[in-house]
C-alpha cells in the first residue's frame, strides 16, 4: 500500500507486508476426557492479548501477535490455547507517532483473522466446538496504551 496527497501524488509512505507465519501454538487439556463429560453452557473462557514488536532492519519489523484462550469450569481448566501470530512488516515514509500507532493498530488488526482462524480450528481440533472470537478495536486498545503510558513502538 502507497499513500497518495490530495493530489494524486505518491507521499513516499508505504505499508508492506512481507510474510505471515505462526511464530509460537500451544494446546493443553489437562482434564480430559472427563472434560467431555459435561455440558460446554457452563464453560467460562478468558481472553489475554499482547502484541509485541522488533524492527529486524531499517523500516523492517516484526510484529507479534499474542493471544491466549483460557477455558475453565470452575477452577477446572477445560483447554488453555496460546498462539503467536506474527508478520513481517515494511513501513517507510512515516513519523515516529505514526509508526507506532501503525505497529499498535494495523499490524494486529491484520494478524488478527489469522490467529482467530488458528485459535477456532485448534479448539475444534482438541474435540471441542470451534471458538469463535468477536472482533477486536485494535485502535481502542491502542489508545488505552497510550493513556496508561504503554506506547507500542
């Protein structure tokens, strides 16, 4: 993606995406098959989600993607499932301000469906039902960094 002004023009600002990949996939569950036994109505799931980043060379990054699905009965856990989905991200042209908002809103947003399809086909592969998970406001969480002093870049 290249940016154009107003007048059609290139404004020297680019965003590449250069590669996906799964960087890290865990799946636990220490409960079962008992896990089984029961109704799936009283299972209560806890979403964790980071990102991280390194620049690997000038205008180059490595954005990371972190989610973690904890699903639990009680105190019993049900399935615990971790996944690092990362990209490789070239971004030139932008100001400091702009790079970090790009690494903390953009680079998620666009890792997000894949990690979400890697968490679903994960859940259905250790014999539960695919896990959907809704939509996330990555400019949202973004800006809610930024008011408790955590900037992503």
């Amino acid at each position: 993606m290249t940016d154009k002004a107003a007048n059609g023009k290139a404004t020297g600002k680019q965003f590449l995406l250069h590669q996906l990949y799964i960087k890290d996939i865990s799946f636990e569950s220490p409960n079962s098959p008992e896990v089984f036994k029961q109704s799936d109505n009283d299972m209560e799931t806890q979403l964790n989600i980071k990102n991280s980043h390194r620049e690997l060379r000038d205008n180059v990054y490595e954005v990371i993607l972190h989610l973690s699905v904890h699903a639990k009965r009680g105190e019993k856990t049900v399935f615990l499932i971790e996944v690092d989905q990362a990209g490789v991200f070239e971004m030139k042209g932008f100001h400091k301000e702009e790079l970090g908002q790009i690494i903390g809103t953009h680079c998620p947003a666009t890792l997000f469906p894949y990690v979400r399809e890697a968490i679903s086909s994960t859940a259905a592969r250790g014999g539960f039902p695919p896990l959907v998970l809704q939509p996330i406001n990555f400019d949202a969480l973004y800006a809610q960094s930024i008011q408790h002093g955590k900037p992503q870049a």
